[in-house]
C-alpha cells in the first residue's frame, strides 16, 4: 500500500512537470510570436518613412496651384535659384533665409480662392551656421588705441518735435494722428537709416514720469486703450547706465559679480534685415520656400560684437542679420530676490508681484521678454492680445502702429495652419517701390497687390529710445526696425478685449481672422 501511494505521488509530480513545459513552451511561442510581429511592424514603418520621404510631397486642392504657380516666381527669382535648390534645403543645417518675394508665404489676396495649408517642418527649428567673416574687419574692443565711432546717426540723442500735452486724452478718433503707411515711408524711408529727416515729428504723447500731474493723465490714456510714450523713469535710466555689453554678457555667461542666477538666450540669423514670426514645426521648406530665420550658438558677447560692427560700417540692409532675444518666465516674480535673474532685478516695475505703472495686472502677465537688435533688423507687424509696456533700455527703435481694425489691410495670415497664422510677412518698406518700372525690383504679383493694399492702412511711426517706455495697447499692430544696436525689454498686463470705440479691439482683429477662415 505504501509503495502505491508513493507510485501515485510520482505520477502526478511527473503530470505537473510535463503541464509546467507545456506552459513554458506556450510562453515561449506567444512571446517569439509577438516579437515578430512586432519587428515586422518596425520594419513596415521604416520603410514606409523611407519611402514617403524620397516621394513628392503631396499637395491638396489649390495648394496645386498654389505650389506650381510659386515655382514659376522661384524660377526667376531668388538670384536664380530654383525650387529644387530650396528642397535640398528641408532638414538641412544651413538653410538659406528667404527674400520675401515668394507669393506662397502670403495669404491670398480678397476675394481670391482658398490655399489650404497641410505643411510639417522641423520641431527643433533650422539650425544655421553663422558667417564670421566680418571679424576680419572688425576692431577688437580690447584695443585701447580703438575708440568706437558708434552709428553714423544716434538716435539718442537726435532732433525729435513732440505734440503739446494733452492732460484729457481726446476720445473721438482724432488722437493718435494716423496718416497712410505709403505716406510714412515716404517721408522717412524704412532702411534710410544713415539720412533721417534733420527733425523726426512725434505724433504720441510723451509724459514725464516723475510728474504726477503728467501720470495722472497718462493713466487716462492707458485705461481708454491709446498709444502713449513715458520717459524720465529712474529704473530705466539705471538700466542704461549698467546695461554695457560686458554686464549683459556675464550675465548670460554665468560670470556676473552679484550672484545673480545665470540668464538664457538664443540668436537669431535672418539672410538680410527682414524677419518675420514663424512657428518651425510648421515651416514646410518645400511648400514655403527657405525659413525666415534659422538658430544660430551664438553668445551674446558674440552677437554684441557684430552689432558693434554693423553700426560702425553702416552695415547694409541686404546683408546677412543677427537678432539676440532672451525672457523671464512669470514664475520669477514670485521667488525670493536671490532667485532673481539680472533683467528682473534691474527692472523691477516690470517684474513685481504687486501692481506698478508699467505691470498694472501682475496675475495676468506673462514674464518679461527682451530683444537685443543691430541695425537694420526689421520685425514683421503682428499684434500682442496683451497691454504692452516696452522699455528700451539702451539705443533706438521705430515703431510703425496700426489700429485693430486695420487689420484686414496688413496681410495677415489668417489660415490657421500656417506657420505664420496671425502675422503679416509683407516688408512694409517695399511700399515705396510699387511705382518702380525699371526692372530692378523683383516683386511677385500678390506680394505687390497686398502692398497697395497696406498703402493704406492708417499708420503713425514713433521713435522709442533709450530711457523711455512705449505703451502698445491690446491687439494694436506694430512694425519694428532698429536704428541701431539696442536693448528692449517688455511686459504686457493682460488683455483688454473691448479695446477703443473709434479704434477697435478683439472683436475687429477676430472679425479679419475669422473672415481669411471662412474664404479659405
């Protein structure tokens, strides 16, 4: 009996044994099974991606047109490069800039058919490589026997006529003046920036700070929603004193004397002094032609030092342009002071947690944002939904301002998924040379019809130089062109939906887009 038993013990051990390899071999089946599958998979996706990539991209109702029609201009524009150069661009590392005379980067004229847009770009942006031949030319600051010539006009310290103040800002249409974009160009040219008029008449109020009486008015003007200037601010005037090259560069370095955290930074390089908004992971190459700009690792110091150069030589607008930007996020504000990078400490108006003047609605800011231009570099019109405090803290720069309501005149992108989509590519300077038929200008149709249209456009041109701030309020167009190197920080306090009654706000600007919606 006790030898059955162990018998019987000895049966169901080898059962379990054989049901347990069973088990193991099934397992073994399900998981080289799945494995490939799975690398079938891989590699059906490869090559898929391989294969899409070398086919011509494919193009949706009228982007046809559009396509063949853009290549026709590309073919004889562009110094003779064609469309097949600028594929060989997309995913390149040293993309070319565009010349803004391709009509695909335009939205169709009124009344014109839909151009749907379905381009894919690169997420990381275009990285660029730079051009260092300049340095052969250019004077090292550490000469001693080199004093800087600085620009061959400093706007600082040139000729301006300002309007009487007005205590009670007028609020029938009549302030600001506004006057046809042709008729500003004509006067004072876009890129005639070694020979301005030997007087530049300002048209925006200018009130002193340090006058109550006078920031009592301006908050007037502030609340009903119209442009004003602000100077005589002792932050501001500080900044400047402290804002050399040097300060600024250590700062971005790490290497600054106060412990303040270290700041970031990139520069932007456009092929000649235009540059306009653009979102890269949208930015087909293919479709559009070469990016606006492309990303360069350049420091600050370096950028300094070309915008140094650019001002000494005059540089010309059809060379190669650098643009230094950096910000502060709106988490800053609310760390302690040691926290604080040098643009928040020096510029404490703009960054405290409690309302000032110029961050009249902290909960609703958004940081602080600073741009560094040379001369010549000229940033497409576009609009912030946020009031607009801009402080420039050391040089020139010329705003162009355009209400809400002329939007629809300002060539703004309106398809939604355009790299570009509420911004305007148009160069505003080229409005002075739609009457040229000598055949030196090189203008695509479109490019030119929405510049007689923007010929129009009620427009006021302000110089904002160093020490002063410029009020842009809510959704207010503007066009900027640095006069020379500069340094410009701004913060914007929310939104103001209802804007002016005689100029526009929300409403206007959304009117402009949701009608290029509907047409397209």
């Amino acid at each position: 009996r006790k030898n059955a038993a162990n018998d019987s013990d000895a049966a169901r051990r080898k059962d379990r044994k054989k049901q347990s390899r069973r088990l193991r071999e099934e397992h073994n089946r399900r998981a080289a099974l799945i494995f490939f599958a799975s690398s079938l998979f891989f590699v059906a996706v490869i090559f898929l991606y391989l294969r899409k990539s070398k086919q011509e991209p494919h193009y949706y109702g009228s982007d046809t047109e559009r396509y063949m029609r853009a290549k026709a201009v590309l073919d004889a524009a562009h110094s003779g490069k064609t469309l097949d150069d600028t594929r060989k661009g997309e995913g390149n590392s040293n993309v070319k800039s565009m010349r803004y005379l391709d009509p695909r980067q335009l939205p169709p004229l009124p009344g014109e058919p839909s151009e749907p847009y379905f381009g894919k770009g690169r997420k990381g942006g275009f990285p660029g490589e730079g051009d260092d031949a300049w340095q052969a030319d250019a004077k090292p600051k550490s000469n001693s026997y080199f004093k800087r010539r600085g620009p061959k006009v400093d706007y600082t310290k040139h000729e301006y006529e300002y309007p009487d103040l007005m205590y009670d800002p007028p609020n029938d249409g009549t302030y600001p003046a506004l006057e046809k974009m042709s008729a500003i160009f004509e006067t004072w040219g876009q890129d005639d920036l070694d020979s301005p008029p030997d007087t530049l008449v300002e048209v925006l109020q200018h009130f002193d700070f340090q006058d109550p009486e006078q920031m009592e008015a301006a908050t007037k003007y502030r609340d009903l929603e119209l442009p004003f200037k602000v100077y005589n601010i002792p932050e501001v005037r500080a900044a400047h004193e402290k804002w050399t090259d040097e300060y600024v560069a250590s700062n971005f370095n790490g290497e600054n004397d106060d412990d303040a955290p270290p700041s970031r930074g990139a520069c932007q390089q456009s092929q000649d002094n235009f540059f306009a908004f653009h979102r890269p992971p949208l930015w087909s190459v293919q479709l559009l032609g070469a990016p606006p700009s492309v990303d360069l690792e350049w420091t600050f110091d370096k950028w300094a030092r070309h915008a140094v150069y650019a001002d000494e030589v005059s540089l010309p607008k059809s060379e190669k342009h650098y643009y230094f930007q950096s910000g502060v996020n709106r988490e800053e504000r609310r760390k302690k002071w040691r926290h604080w990078t040098f643009v928040s400490r020096d510029l404490p108006s703009f960054s405290n947690s409690e309302p000032t003047f110029f961050g009249f609605n902290p909960p609703a800011q958004k940081g602080i944002q600073c741009r560094f231009g040379e001369r010549g570099v000229t940033a497409a019109t576009h609009y912030d939904g946020g009031r607009n405090m801009i402080a420039m803290i050391t040089g020139a720069k010329r705003y162009v301002l355009s209400p809400p309501f002329a939007c629809p005149q300002l060539g703004i992108v309106t398809s939604r998924e355009h790299p570009s989509y509420r911004h305007s590519m148009l160069n505003f300077g080229r409005v002075t040379l739609l009457d040229e038929d000598d055949g030196t200008v090189e203008m695509s149709k479109r490019e030119k019809e929405w510049l007689r249209i923007s010929a129009d456009a009620p427009t006021l041109s302000t110089v904002l130089k160093a020490g002063e701030v410029l009020y842009v309020p809510s959704h207010w167009f503007h066009y900027i062109t640095s006069l020379q190197k500069s340094a410009q920080c701004n913060t914007r306090s929310g939104m103001h939906e209802e804007g002016n009654e005689n100029f526009g706000g929300l409403e206007e600007v959304e009117d402009c887009i949701k009608d290029g919606d509907d047409l397209a």
